[in-house]
C-alpha cells in the first residue's frame, strides 16, 4: 500500500490540541462541553491514484456531499478528517467539525498548528509546542466580568425599538410550505471590491463595517423604516486574555446592530459613526445574547433580529473552506462574506430558512445588496 497520506494520518489521529479533545452533552437540562484527556479523531482514508483526476475530484465531490447528511461530528472529538490521494504529491482534504468548539478563527490557528505539525513529521523533526495560554483561561476569564456596565449600554442601546427588524412575517395560518436552510450567493466583481477596500482606507474603517452600513441600507428599503438592527459577528478576541488571538476555541458572538440611519447626511458620516460603535462594542463582545434579551425584558424565544452577518476573515487562507456556511442557521438569514483573496472578487454567500423565505426572494436581495454598495461606494469616492 502507498504511504502517501502517513503524515496526514498521523497528524489527526493525535487530536494534540486540548479544544479537539472536546464533545458537548446535557447536564440539568443545560449544554455543557465536556474536555477528555485523551481522544481519537476518526480519519477516512481514499487512494485514487492512477485515476483520471476528474473521476478522482467526482468520488471527493461524493463524499463531501455524504458528510454533509451525517451532521456534526460526536463521541470525544469535535473533528472528523476525510483524505484522498489523487497523485503522489497532491491529496484532497476534508475537515468537518463542530462549530460550537471551532470557530473560523479558530480554524486559522488550527491549519497554522497542522502545517507545523506536518513539517516536522515529514522531516523526523522535534514537534512544535503547544504554547502558554489555552481556551480554559478564557473561560475562568469570562465567569468573572462585572456586567453592570454591559448592562447599561444595552439597556440604553436597545430602548425605544421595536424588535426585530422586521424582515420576515411570522403570523402564519397554514404551515410553511418547506422547512430546513437553503443557500443563494454572489461574487462581487474585483472593481467593487477593490472600491470597497479603497473607502474603508478613505474613511478609516474596516472593510466590515462597510458591508455593515450597507446592509442596513437594505433592511431600510425593503421595511420601509431608518432605524433598523440586524446581528453581526464579533471575533471574541478583544478580552483581556493573555495570548488570546492565539488560543483555539470558541470565542465568536453575534451582537446586535442598530442604524439610526436618518441621523445622518450621507453614507461616509453613517460608516464613521458606526466604526466608533464598534471599538465601544469590542469591550463588550463577550456578553451573550441571552443576557441581552433579559436586560430588555423580553422572553428568550423572542428574536432581536431576522438577519445576521458575519464577515469571514480567514487571512492565511487560501480558499473559502468547503461547507463553512454549510449548517442549518437559527436565524432567517444568515448572510457570510468571504474577502477577497488573491485578487478574486469578494463572495457573499445567504443561507436562508425556507420557511421564510424563497430562493428568488433572497437572490433578489443580494442583487439588491450588490446595487446598493456599487452606488453608495461610487457616491463616496467621486466626493472626494
């Protein structure tokens, strides 16, 4: 037999970094996450040598395709690995794992650590270190925040406003006519999202806030309204943990974002205001939504918002990793923003419940999102 995929092999078969040493189970009617000393990542090995290279991408194409009816992976890892060799030096690689355990950043760090690893395997080579700081300092961190001050900034943030923005219409007679998540996406030219890059340096801002601002643009023309809020990502990795950005873990939190948007004369003065929320919400990016929700006096089934996006900054990168929005979202929409790399057009990918919506619905609103950032980015460059 080849030994082509040794290290690969080797390599995920350690699970060596505590958070791939993790499963989830219900304690008191609670989830908890449960760490184990020791775990096992089941990896599933393929050799397609020999074949015909697109045969050998249509059995990988298969497989992804089957791991996705499977779900989440269980037992003592967050992880499952499936390799396939299609010549003597290129494999085809599929990781799935829980998102509860993984984050995109996360992620990052993890293929950073795996490149360490493989390196040293194939050079008999001592391995990398784990380094100091690991996720259970961020959880003793997180037990211990004083939240009075979280408290009254959402309290204040969130009053006079109806929730949620109201994107979708829930009273409903008939049961839906589908249920489950479904996707739709765009890739926006390389001229717009190098315009995009170019107002962001204008303004002094981050390129998510620009998607941000337009987003809200949206939500006010389909509802009618200039004051509106959607959720948005936050990394997690502001707190005031030693090492933090370089801890695996789940740290991402999505948090309400509110646009009062006829407080301002035009879209620059809109992207500045909410770029100084945002250093004024990365102080407070632990809190939970559930939290959230208590301090506004509402249940915790009700919504505070039908749409959410994330901005996947995945530098170090290559590629938008398969199956990154490939999970059923809690939320109506769920927008995923995947930037530009080596000059290829931004992509901006929907996953959308098909209870509430249809897939012309939501291709029309990425058509609409596209239109709305090419005229306000054009606006706002050729001003100067």
């Amino acid at each position: 037999p080849r030994s082509t995929l040794f290290p690969y092999t080797t390599l995920f078969r350690s699970a060596r970094n505590p958070i791939l040493r993790t499963s989830f189970a219900m304690e008191n009617g609670r989830p908890v996450q449960v760490f184990h000393s020791r775990a096992e990542i089941p990896v599933s090995r393929h050799d397609w040598q020999g074949m015909p290279e697109l045969v050998a991408n249509e059995k990988m194409a298969k497989i992804i395709a089957q791991d996705a009816t499977v779900g989440s992976p269980s037992g003592s890892s967050v992880l499952r690995v499936s390799l396939g060799a299609i010549t003597d030096n290129r494999q085809q690689m599929l990781l799935s794992f829980n998102y509860c355990a993984i984050d995109g950043w996360s992620f990052k760090l993890l293929m950073r650590e795996w490149r360490a690893i493989y390196k040293a395997l194939v050079q008999k080579a001592a391995m990398p270190s784990h380094g100091g700081s690991s996720y259970s300092d961020y959880l003793s961190w997180l037990i211990t925040k004083d939240l009075r001050r979280a408290r009254s900034f959402w309290k204040k943030e969130l009053q006079d406003l109806d929730l949620p923005t109201p994107l979708v219409k829930r009273s409903r007679v008939t049961p839906p006519p589908a249920i489950g998540s479904s996707k739709a996406s765009v890739v926006l030219d390389s001229k717009l999202t190098r315009d995009i890059r170019l107002l962001a340096r204008k303004v002094q801002c981050t390129e998510n806030v620009v998607f941000q601002c337009a987003w809200g643009l949206l939500l006010s023309e389909i509802t009618n309204s200039k004051d509106v809020l959607f959720g948005a990502a936050f990394t997690g990795r502001s707190v005031a943990v030693k090492d933090v950005e370089n801890i695996p873990g789940f740290m991402v939190n999505f948090l309400p974002i509110r646009l009062r948007l006829n407080e301002h004369s035009d879209f620059s003065s809109l992207l500045g205001s909410t770029q100084a929320k945002q250093h004024e919400l990365l102080e407070l990016e632990y809190v939970s939504l559930g939290k959230i929700r208590n301090w506004r006096n509402l249940d915790q089934t009700h919504p505070l918002f039908d749409s959410i996006l994330y901005f996947q900054n995945l530098g170090g990168i290559s590629k938008q990793p398969v199956g990154f929005f490939n999970h059923d979202v809690p939320y109506p929409l769920r927008i995923d923003i995947f930037p530009s790399v080596d000059e290829v057009g931004t992509s901006i990918h929907a996953s959308y419940r098909r209870e509430h919506f249809e897939y012309a619905q939501v291709a029309q609103m990425l058509h609409q999102y596209t239109a709305i950032l090419s005229n306000v980015i054009k606006l706002c460059l050729a001003s100067g």
